[in-house]
C-alpha cells in the first residue's frame, strides 16, 4: 500500500462547484455545457445546489474548466462557485478514478476557447500551525504568474484568461499542500461575461 | 485593552457573498433587494465578483439574511455563495463598527417573510488539530436544531425556512470557535425558488 494512501487519506481530489447562469434560460444553458463537457474520467453526482466531481487532480481541472467554458461561450453572463478539496479525513470512496490514465479528454476541444475571467479566490490549509505563510506564497505565485488582481477581505482577487488562471490555481492547489498537511480546500469564484468586464480585454 | 484585540486578532466577523438571480433581469433584482436591505450597522464594498461585509456577528447575518430574502420574495430562482470569517491574522480594519449596537435594523422587516431554502455549509475550523470533531458536533447540532438535510462530500446539506437555518448558521458559527481557536471560516450556498422544489414546502 503506497504512503498516499494510509491513515485513511486518499489522493482523490474533490470539487463541489455551481454554475449559475444570469439568464432566463439558465436550464439550457447548464444542460448544454453539460452535453458538451467530456465526464468519463471523472466521478460525478448533481443534487438541487450543486455538483460534486471526484477524481484525478487533472481531470477534475480539465473537467470543471471545460464546464465553464462551454456554459460561458453562450454569452451569457455566467458565475461559477467551486470548493476544491483533498486529503479530507475518512475520504475514499471513488477511488477507482484513480486508476484513469492522465490523458486530458477536455482540453483539446476548449484550448482555443478564449475567454476573461475575474475571480477570487481563498486557501484553507487544514491543521497546518504554517498556514498563513502558505497562503501569501501562493499570493506571490499567483503574481509571478501574471493573473493577480488585487488584495481584498477573505480571498484574493484573480484575472486574465481563463486558461491561465486555471493554470494558477491547479498549480497552487498542488504545492499548497505536503505530506505532513495533506487536508487542503481551495474556494474559488469567477465572474464572466459580466456587464463590468465590457471592454476588459 | 481586551483579550479579544490581542496578537492582531479582532471580533470582527466578515462576510464574502454572492447573489445570483438565474434570471434576464439580475441587475434590477440585485438593485432592488439592495436598496431594501437597512446597511447601517456594516460596513460593505462590492466589486465585480461579490460584495463584503463586515462588523457585528449579530448585525453581519441580519443583512445577509434580508439581502437575500429581498432578492428571492421577487419569486426568482436566486442562487447565494458567502464565506462568513473571523478571526485572520492581522484582520483590524472597520473595527469602528464594533462600536454599534446590538439592535438589529432588518430582521422586523423580513420576520414574517418566509422562504424555502435548500442549502450546503462547510466549516474550516483553521490551525486546530481537532476541527474534525468540532465539524462533527455542529452537524450534529444540525440535526438537532431540525434543518440538517443529508451528508455529502465537503459539505453538509441543510435546508428548511430560512429563518431557522440561518439562526443555525450563527449558532454553528459562534460554537465552532474558541479563544484559542479564533479563526474560523464557513461557506454557504443556498439555492432558492429552484425549479426543482415546486412542492417542498
């Protein structure tokens, strides 16, 4: 049994996520990302609030990225709200997931997808005494890499391409957590096609 | 100087938020149940992808709680993402609010509003290495108070009128911090008017 998986911990990565269209057709708008989006790697179950996805990191990214943009390619103004998690005590179940090899089954048809994106988002290091240093690297990264906006109250602020920011967050969301502190919750909101972005990029 | 100022920490409790009307019309809801809700006793900044609040715990859920119900009493499916917080590090600035009050400003004018909501809470009990059971109790105190709905990955489903489980969520928030673990942060999404509760209640 490989080290990942002891203490009832589990490489298994998690996203809660809500796609909320602002428009009177909201219901087509979720149904057709929904067509479009490629799930087969990924474990995947929707109540009246949300959806939960659960498999490898990568498609998990790749999955709740093309969600997104095959809803926001409409026009429509679109908010998404997503809790990434991993290393949650006690969580296992799916893990047959984990067996999917890690060829991204999304990101051929979405990687011309052009698309701004203003977001925020928060780190949650579980039980780690070093939390706060973990997140203000983060916040440094997230400037090294070009997609940080601005400092706020409870989150910090993302921007630029979707592709990019994506990039950022999947790449925070692997050295925000170690061996030692293997609990780790990621928010993230994102506003697109806003009224208030007209003319952004 | 009192304890609760000490080492940079302050009462101040905050809130990040959303509100999302799945609706042509969003901008006139939002705008509506804006100049509705009584923001005296808050402090409040929005940008393009939420809106904080910050002040009094007692007065910080009072205009939650009438935000929303002003957005949702227009009958449109409105969709609200908050992440409450208290107690970051270094987290000082609009203290002057604390000087407010305990006289809450909207709840006589929502009290007799009542309203289904469908909802999921996640708290992040920071740098305590038990937080798993202090999670475990406030689902437990779920249960007990009549709102829980169902367990699932990363959160708890709740659901009921939303007086009552707003009245859990500051009773959960209040109960899942201590002196020596101030920093607490908790998430709520609430689905209202979902085309999948015609019938609930």
């Amino acid at each position: 049994m490989k080290q990942e998986f002891s203490c009832g911990l589990s490489p298994i990565v998690g996203l809660r996520f809500s796609i909320h269209p602002m428009a009177d057709h909201f219901i087509d708008i979720i149904k057709g990302a929904l067509q479009e989006v490629d799930t087969t790697n990924v474990w995947m179950h929707s109540d009246d609030v949300s959806t939960v996805l659960r498999g490898k990191q990568v498609h998990v990214f790749d999955t709740a990225k093309a969600m997104i943009l095959h809803a926001s390619k409409t026009g429509a103004h679109v908010a998404f709200n997503g809790t990434f998690s991993i290393g949650c005590p006690g969580d296992s179940a799916g893990d047959v997931y984990l067996e999917k090899d890690d060829l991204v089954l999304n990101e051929p048809h979405i990687r011309e997808l052009k698309q701004y994106v203003s977001s925020q988002f928060a780190l949650y290091p579980m039980n780690n005494p070093d939390y706060m240093s973990v997140i203000y690297k983060e916040v440094d990264r997230a400037k090294e890499r070009g997609v940080f906006n601005e400092s706020m109250h409870y989150a910090s602020g993302l921007h630029g391409d979707i592709h990019d920011v994506f990039s950022f967050l999947e790449e925070s969301f692997t050295h925000a957590r170690s061996d030692e502190h293997k609990h780790l919750v990621m928010t993230i909101n994102m506003s697109i096609n806003s009224p208030s972005h007209k003319g952004t990029i």
